[in-house]
C-alpha cells in the first residue's frame, strides 16, 4: 500500500540503487508493475533471469508480482546457427528410439544367434549348418529368433500345477473310489503357494534357455542306442518334462499334505509354571 | 478386565462357541493368554493362521494379544521331498544370477558382433575376414567386444566443450590482441547450458555406434583416391571429428554469444495507455 505511488527517482527491486547512485546503469520496466516494483537495472533483471532459466535458456519467466510475461528479444541468429540448432533438436529427439531400437537389435541378435547354437545343438552341430547354409536367409532371420521365444512360452504352460489342482479337487472322490489311496485331510489348506505359485519371470528364461542344453544330455544319458540327434534330443527332452512334472506335482502335493496335516500345539507347561509369571517372560523373550 | 478370571467353561474367540456347543471340536491354547481368550478351536486357529500367512507357507505367526510366537508342527517330510525342496529353493536363489547373466551375454555376444562386423566396415569385407580367421580366437573374443566399449569411452571424451570453455574464458583477452575478433559482451550468461550441456546416454551410445559407419561413409566420400580401406575409413572418422567439432564449437559460441546479447524490453506503451488500464488488461490476457 505504502508502494502504489510511484517514487521521486527511479529504484530497483533486485539490487535496491536509485538513479542518483550509478547515473549510466541501463533502466528497464519490464510488466505492468507500478510504484516501486516499476523500475529494476536492466543488469539486475538478466542476473534474476539466469537465476530463474537455470538450466534451460529459453523458458518464458514472468514478473513474480503481476504476472506479467517478460519480453525477451535475442539477437538474430545466422542461417548456419539455425540448421545447427535444428539438427541438434532433431537428434536429441531420434536418440532414445535410436536406443530403444539398439536394445531391440541387440536382443533379436542373440535370439537368432540362440536359435542357431539350438539348431546345431538339436540336430548335430555339422548337419546344423548344414541345413542352414542351404536355407532362405530371410527364413532364418524370422524362424531363428522364434526358437527362444518359443521356449519361453512353453516354459509358461504350467502344466504341472494343472495337475495338482485338479488332484486336489478330486482327492476326496478318489479316496472313496480307491480305498487306501489317501486319507481325509484334518483341513483344506487354502490356495496359497501350492496349487500355483507366484511365476519367477527369471527362472522361466532361464529355464527355457537352458532347456535344449538338458534335452541333450537327457538324450545321450538315457537313448544312446539311438542313432539320429535330432531324434534322441527329442526324446531326452520328452523324458526331462515328464520326469520333472512327475517329481514337481509329487512336490506340490506333498507340500499341501504337509500344510494339511499341520498342528499348533499347547503353550508349554503352562498350569505348572502359571506362579512363577514373571521368570517365564524373561525367559522367552531370551528364546526369541 | 472383565476378562482377566478364566470363565467356567472354554471358549473359543474366533467363533465364540463353547465347549458344550460342539463337543468333538478339538481345542487348544496356545499362547500365554489368560482369561476368555484362552482357548481357542484348533480349526478356528488353523483358519486364522491361513489367513496370517497368505501367500508364505512357512511365515512365524505370534499372538495378537500376548505376542508368543505359536508353535506350528508339521508331519516330518521324507528324504525325497526334501531333496526337492531344497533343490527348489537352490534354484529360486540361483535364478536371478543366471538371468543377469543371460543379460550380460546377450550384451557380450552382441559386442563381439559389433566388433566383428566393425572390423569388415574398416579394414574391409573380405580382408577383415582374413584377418579375423588368422587371429586367435581367445584375442578375438577379448578383443572384439573392446572395439563398442572403446567406442562409447572415446564419445564421452568432450573436447568440443572444453575447447568452447577456453575460448569464452580467454575471449576477453584474445579481444585485447587481436583487434575486431569479438566485441565486449554487454553481460556474462551463467554456465547452464552453453560450456557442457547434460550429456544424455542415448545420444553418447547411438553417436559412439554410428561412429564407424559415418568414417566409412565419409572416407568415401572424400579420399576416393585412398586405395586402403583402412587409411580411408581412419582419414574419414578424423575428418568427420574435426568438422563436427568445428561446427559444435562454433555453435556453442553462438548460442552463448545469443544469451550474452539478450535484452529485456520495457512492457509496451505503457505511458499513453496508463489511462484504458482495464482494456489494455484484456487485451493482454486475450494474447497470451
């Protein structure tokens, strides 16, 4: 209120000087401020502004008290500063597709090159490239990188867990169909952890990755007298899915058998120790 | 405190049912305590204790009330399900190591690639080749994926800023001998944006790739003459450092020489239309 009248002598608001004290010093009133926010060193305004821009210099800054939209004139750039400038914006802006796209390349990459080893893996590392050598190139480089992709979705059918639960919801039929078979569970435990259980995204690469390295050595273990590569991989790694599903679905419902057939027991002791309070406190929390 | 004398009869607190309501039910008291929350179902705790642990089999459950830890018996399991179990947890810890290092192979396998392929591109499809087979193949899986790394090391080098850097601190001097080189700066423009600006990872990573690509490009270009692929793929990539560097340096002085020069303009007429200020408020409000 003491400040809607305007001065005598100009004044400014960053550095406080009146126009008697530096008589060259450039005056600017810059919005529509009036009294004594009207007038600031031209120098005063630019230190604010930088303050203000930090960073980026090219943002609009407004007056903080009218809100008034300062206007800034640079001065003309050359036409050789403006391609520069332009292409310099144009690459900033293609740089993180340009990434995206390196990190994809990189990725398809190792998928064909995976398929490849695969291929030579199944079948025979001469008879491998072989088969490829004599196919479409474009072929290869759609059909190779399919290969993990492949394994990876497969490795997603949980089949096993399929299984368990459709055993558990027939169990009680089953116990009556087949005596001896099981016996009545003391309580159903709920569904947490051993019908299905939470899907590790790296155990699933992983072990679709390494999946046609075990169907190989399952198929020299198990099928040596069989004498194509291409057929004894196959059958190593039908022989691992089976054995593995066998084994994870006895597992699982192991696993629910025990949590069927948990008990909580009595708190220890208790009606002999109930005088003696205070020495029993002190003794589980040590235990703890 | 109306609860602290054990009533006649158990009482269980999660279904309030007492002992002659059910007779069968088992009961049980697991905790220190005392009072009407003494006793409890063995179905009734086993269902809360679901509830508690959803989601983790195996979690420790206290008292709600006295904090005593419940104690939980299981069936003791067999040799083989403790094998599979833990062979299950080896491989949940295993895994997320084994999907780092599917990452850092995938990233490997793609510099070795890169390497290679970079090696055609300088010295040449089919002598690279040559050169390649004849080299020892633990040097070549060293060395190759060298060749990206080097690359993207050699990009963050910024030269160009601190040559810019330099001139705008010896500019004042340089303008002192050597008469009309530049004028005195009517200000000073803070360091945001104009020596270095943020270096962005994309731009560095793509820029560093591209790098050999652009030499060759350039080499032929410009030394047609230059039989040696390598001489001119090498002449190329300095010529093409130096011009880009001549160019960013010449920008970045622009664009500081722009912000030294920038100039705040007085808020406009504001003298003759002081008496309309209520139009004149709407006008603005209308351009902005």
């Amino acid at each position: 209120m003491a400040c809607t009248e305007e001065p005598p002598e100009k004044h400014c608001w960053v550095c406080f000087a009146t126009e008697r004290e530096d008589r060259v010093a450039e005056w600017v009133s810059p919005c529509r401020c009036r009294g004594c926010t009207k007038w600031i060193h031209q120098n005063c305004l630019q230190r604010w502004l930088d303050e203000k821009q930090k960073g980026n210099g090219g943002g609009a800054v407004s007056c903080p008290q009218c809100g008034t939209e300062y206007r800034i004139v640079f001065p003309k750039m050359g036409p050789l500063v403006y391609f520069l400038q332009q292409a310099d914006r144009a690459l900033s802006r293609a740089s993180p597709f340009a990434a995206a796209g390196v990190v994809v390349g990189t990725v398809y990459w190792s998928a064909v090159t995976y398929g490849a080893v695969t291929v030579m893996q199944v079948v025979g590392h001469k008879k491998g490239l072989d088969v490829m050598e004599r196919a479409d190139p474009l072929f290869l480089l759609m059909g190779l990188p399919t290969i993990p992709v492949m394994l990876v979705l497969g490795k997603m059918i949980r089949w096993e867990d399929y299984v368990v639960r459709l055993w558990q919801r027939h169990s009680a039929k089953l116990n009556g169909l087949v005596p001896g078979l099981g016996r009545t569970l003391p309580r159903m435990p709920t569904d947490g952890g051993y019908g299905g259980d939470h899907v590790s995204v790296s155990r699933t690469l992983c072990g679709a990755l390494i999946f046609p390295s075990i169907a190989n050595l399952v198929g020299r273990l198990m099928f040596r007298r069989v004498t194509s590569n291409l057929q004894r991989t196959i059958l190593g790694g039908i022989a691992f899915v089976v054995i593995k599903g066998i084994l994870k679905v006895y597992f699982k419902q192991q696993q629910y058998l025990i949590q069927a057939n948990r008990h909580i027991l009595d708190y220890p002791a208790r009606e002999e120790r109930a005088d003696d309070h205070s020495e029993e406190d002190n003794e589980d929390s040590g235990n703890e």
